[in-house]
C-alpha cells in the first residue's frame, strides 16, 4: 500500500466517524412518552380488534392467492395505527403492541378451541410464490 493514498483515506474516514460522533452526542432527546392506563390499553386493543377484518378483507382483495403478502399489508396497515394512537394518545409504541398482543392471548386463553382469525402464532416467512 501507498502511504500517500492510504494516509488521505484514513484521515477522511476519521474525520466523518468524528462527525457522526459529535452530532450524535449533541442531538436532542425524543421527547419521553407516558405509559397508557389500563383504560386506554382496552381501548386500543377494541380499536384494533374492530378494525382488523376489514383490513384482512382489502388485503386478500389487493393480493389474492399471495399469503405472504397479504400478510405484509395487513401488518403494514396494523404499523401505521399503532403509530397513529401512540402519537395521538402520547404513549409508548410498545403499550399499544402489548395492548393488541394481550388482547389476542386473552381471547384464546377464554376458549382455546373457537376459531379466530385473530391469532397468536408466527406465521413462516415464505417467500412470494412467483416472482415478476
């Protein structure tokens, strides 16, 4: 190696971590966020439980036949809510995820043997079916 390329890189490669450091170390906070009540966590979790057939209804007619992404839409509508009511209520996003995730083991815990379609269990990551 040359001392006079390698010399330039290295002094570049310092001087942007020093950069990425200092604007790190001086940017401000996320303003904290409470935890929601008990109250708010049954509402949100009412809130999605209502909301859910419809979005699992549009995602079946937007991609019929492709499970996988199906199920990427429809958690992709469920993301966008669950920032929607943390922003809304000023809580943490993990209250409203515990929220909805609580509700569902709460209803299978009442009769593991109805069927939902709410469920609890991971579902595999497949790839799509064909590929365009």
């Amino acid at each position: 190696m040359d001392l006079r390329t390698s010399l330039p890189a290295v002094v570049v490669v310092f001087g942007c971590v020093l950069v990425v450091t200092v604007k790190t170390a001086l940017a401000p906070a996320p303003p904290s966020r409470r935890s929601a009540t008990a109250e708010e966590r049954e509402e949100i979790a009412q809130t999605i439980a209502a909301l859910e057939s419809d979005w699992a209804n549009e995602t079946t007619q937007n991609f019929p036949a492709d499970n996988w992404s199906q199920r990427d839409d429809f958690h992709g509508r469920e993301l966008h809510k669950v920032e929607e009511i943390a922003s809304e209520k000023k809580i943490r996003y993990e209250d409203v995820l515990r929220a909805i995730d609580d509700d569902i083991h709460r209803r299978q815990a009442k009769d593991p043997h109805v069927a939902d379609d709410r469920h609890a269990r991971a579902v595999p990551c497949k790839p799509r079916p064909f590929y365009d």
